[in-house]
C-alpha cells in the first residue's frame, strides 16, 4: 500500500477499501462495530445506490491515526517509561 491508496476527495466503495487494505469485504462491515477502530477515526459509511462507501479524506485520517497507535504501541514496547 503507497500513500496514494486513497488520493483526491470522494467516495471509495466497500469492496475498493477491501481490496487496497488487503481486507476480506466483510471484515470492513464488521470494523463498523469495533469501538477501538473507531475511536482512530474509522469512518461511517454512506449509502449511494444501496452501496457502502466510504470518504476517501476520512480513510486517510483513519490510516494516518491507525499508522500513528501502532508506532505508539512498538515504541512504548521497546523503551518503557522510565519512573
């Protein structure tokens, strides 16, 4: 995944997030109820013609939140607080 997965403003289909997160499309309906995703900024869908999509600049929040806990959590594992 390139940091172009989700450029320009917009609406990505369920399926393309799927497809560019290397997702089965049911895991992205199920994030849908996780509290921890979205507390990161996962974003609500929205219905078009009776398809999910998602926003294109509410992804690359979410994936910049999501990159930026991860490298919270390793850092913390490697050197802990000191007291």
């Amino acid at each position: 995944m390139d940091n172009n997965t989700f450029d320009g403003d917009g609406y990505a289909t369920d399926a393309e997030v799927a497809r560019l997160l290397s997702k089965h499309p049911k895991s992205i309906a199920r994030w849908d109820k996780n509290p921890k995703l979205k507390e990161l900024g996962w974003p609500e869908p929205i219905y078009l013609n009776g398809r999910r999509h998602r926003s294109r600049p509410a992804l690359r929040e979410f994936l910049a939140n999501a990159a930026h806990a991860m490298l919270n959590i390793v850092a913390f594992k490697q050197t802990p607080p000191t007291i």
